[in-house]
C-alpha cells in the first residue's frame, strides 16, 4: 500500500485503497473511503492567491488520502447533525451528484456514507472533455444535476441553479487543489448525449460541467505571500486616499476621486463608484 500514490492512472484504480466492502444486487460494488481530513491545510487567502487552471498532468495517480479529502472538500457533508454540505445549492435541494470518471471505471460519491459506489468497469475519461489530456488525467470529476430533486420550478430556473451549484463545487476543488499542489480545470467543452449514455444517466438528470484533477508535470509548492504588496491606492479599482487630512469633519479613512483624470492612468472600468445604492428589495 505504500506505493500506492506512485502507480500509474492507467492501472487498476489504485487511489481508492479499501477493498469493496459490499456489492448491490445489480453487481455495484461500494468502496469505503478514508476519513477526511477537515483540519490544516493553507490559509485560505493563499489558496486563492494559488487558484489556477492547469490542463498538464503527470501519469501519477492520486493517493486514497488526497481521493478522499478531494471529494470531501468538493461536496462532502461538514454538518453531520444537519446534513450541512461544503458547497450551497439552492434551497438546500443538494441536487448535484459527483461522479467520478478513472482508469478502471466510473464511480458515484455517496457523500452520506464518505464512500464511491461503482457504476462501471469501462474508461470513459476521453468522453469528459474535448481536450486530449482528459483521457490520461487519473481523476475526471462529472458534477450532474438531478432535476427531478429540484422540485416544480421551470426547467430554465433548474439549469440555472444547477449551474450556480456545480460552480460553487468547482470552486471548493480548485481551492483544495490549491492548498495540496494538484493540477485542476473546470470544462464545459464535451458531448453531453454521448458522455450521459456512456454514464447510463436517467432523463432527470443533466451534465453541468466535467473538471480533471491530477498530479501536475511540474510540482510546485505553496508560496509564501510577497513582501513586497501594491498599496491600495496604486490600484485603479480602489478609490485612491486623500492624501492630506480631511478638512470636512470626515473620518480620516474617507475616500474621494482624484481632483484630475490626468494625475492617474485612464480607468477602462470607469471612475470608483463612492455611493452605495440601496439594494433591490425582493
């Protein structure tokens, strides 16, 4: 086992290291994953500053730990009492299922039970994506909406939602990528009748979006935050300071516009906005 994290993707689906612990009656087999981690990691303002999108991936596959903590930190459950999950979704329906596409077959994460029930023996990581690297990255995350838990509302208002959610999923594995040096992209780019036959997915259920995970050719630490930061008021979107006192009896954070356009670089944004409106009340 613990030469498990340097086996290759295209092996036997070493990353999930327990040995099935039950099989349904059609043949699925279960997989109980590690306990997550749900402590350390990087500050969260360096995980941001870290975010990235990277479509290169090494043959290396990833270890049941980091399988485990991805999936977790993706759509896992962090409010066991209350069956709170680590993204929102609308109106709590939680209606978007975490699939996941590797060498050895595709794979459904039952959040609820922190374990993957298989779906298939076939690969179908190459029908992820349009891109070539889908094919060979270990991990292919698919994030599928289940209209039929998203109730009555319009079909316009369920794709929206749905969409809405697996974003906010892809963002929690961008930032976990991030905090454990993985390489990760969101897609949008497949086929979906193509890739939802392959998953023998129901009429209910939509793709939203595909995202690769893996081990990146380059290896890259966490870096530690520059030293040497932009003051606020050299940035264009930030209102520049007054660079005297104020003189009106406002309060010395106070905020103004530059007295003339030529003192600072041409916005394409616009000019800082100074007021707040008062927000539409629904």
């Amino acid at each position: 086992m613990t030469n498990v994290s340097r086996m290759v993707a295209g092996g036997a689906l070493c990353l999930f290291l327990a040995i099935p612990l039950a099989t349904f009656a059609d043949g699925a087999k279960v997989t109980q994953l590690e306990p997550p981690r749900k402590e350390g990691g990087v500050p969260l303002m360096d995980a941001l500053r870290e975010r990235k999108s990277v479509r290169e991936f090494s043959g290396e596959a990833l270890s049941p730990r980091q399988l485990s903590d991805l999936l977790w930190a993706a759509f896992g459950i962090n409010r066991p009492e209350k069956g709170g999950r680590t993204a929102p979704s609308a109106m709590n329906r939680q209606e978007i299922d975490v699939y996941v596409a590797a060498a050895d077959g595709l794979y459904l994460y039952d959040a609820r039970g922190h374990r993957l029930i298989q779906e298939g023996a076939r690969d179908i990581r190459a029908l992820t994506g349009r891109q070539p690297f889908v094919a060979e990255a270990p991990v292919n995350l698919i994030y599928v909406a289940d209209y039929g838990q998203m109730g009555e509302a319009p079909l316009e208002e369920k794709a929206f939602y749905a969409a809405a959610d697996a974003g906010a999923i892809s963002q929690n594995v961008y930032l976990f990528c991030a905090s454990e040096g993985l390489a990760t992209v969101v897609r949008a780019s497949f086929d979906p009748p193509a890739l939802a036959k392959a998953m023998g997915l129901r009429n209910e259920q939509r793709i939203v979006l595909a995202q690769s995970v893996g081990v990146p050719k380059v290896k890259a630490g966490v870096t530690k935050p520059s030293k040497h930061l932009t003051p606020p008021e050299q940035i264009w979107s930030t209102p520049a300071r007054l660079a005297d006192p104020p003189t009106s009896g406002a309060p010395e954070d106070a905020v103004t516009l530059p007295k003339k356009a030529s003192e600072h670089p041409r916005n394409p944004l616009g000019q800082p906005k100074l007021t707040i409106e008062k927000p539409t009340e629904y």
